[in-house]
C-alpha cells in the first residue's frame, strides 16, 4: 500500500506534490544558491579622439558579441557625429568612422547597443595640438 509522505515531527507533509505546514498558515520559502554577479558589457577605445578633425576611424573593443545590428550613442555635449558603424566578423572588434570637427575636449558616455546586449564605455576627446 503507497501512502504520501509524512514527517510528522516537523510538521510538514508532501502530498500531490504540494507542500503543507501541519497546523501553520505560513508559506515555505526557498532560496536559490548564490548565483555569480553578471558583469556588464565595456566598451573600450584605447586611442583618444582629435577635436576638430573628421573622418577619423576608431576601434572599439567590447567585452560581449554585439551581433551583426550595431548602433551608437555618444554623449550629445560631446558635439561627435559617428556616420558608421562596421561590426568585425568573428571578433569584438567595432570600428567606427566619426566626425570630431566640432568635437568638445573632455571624457563622454559612449554606448554600443547589439541585437542581446548594450556594451557601455567611455570616449575621450582630446584638443587639437
């Protein structure tokens, strides 16, 4: 004869694959094991851009594969006109054509945005020597 299991001495019982506290109105609550932190995607440009000159390629390195769709986001203050935006096959390598002409000096917010994911860095703009 099969009967559901009891455990009586704490008072729990299993039955029909639900889980009821003998005598309680409180709910049981699980807690799932310590997960790793997910990361979030960098960008990263080693070389700084130049004010006042355009059509200058930059590469960027991201840390997570921005799939074939790639689009830009730089900072509006930054005054930089990114006119394309070339994906590397097989890497994650992104080189981009930019117009810096009225480009401002400082450090900008720079975001990458794929198909899965947004890779987030920063882009320097140096003046002209």
């Amino acid at each position: 004869m099969r009967k559901g299991l009891t455990i009586a001495a704490a008072g729990l019982a299993i039955l029909g694959g639900s889980l009821a506290a003998a005598g309680s109105t409180r709910a049981a609550t699980l807690t799932a094991p310590n997960m790793p932190e997910i990361q979030p995607c960098t960008a990263t440009i080693t070389q700084p851009i130049v004010a006042g000159a355009a059509n200058q390629e930059i590469t960027v390195s991201v840390s997570e594969d921005l799939m074939d769709s790639v689009t830009v986001d730089v900072s509006p203050e930054s005054n930089l006109k990114v006119s394309s935006v070339t994906p590397s096959a097989g890497s994650k390598l992104v080189k981009l054509q930019v117009d810096a002409t009225n480009g401002a000096p400082g450090t900008w917010a720079l975001t990458l945005t794929g198909k899965n994911t947004s890779c987030k860095g920063q882009v320097k703009v140096a003046s002209k020597s």
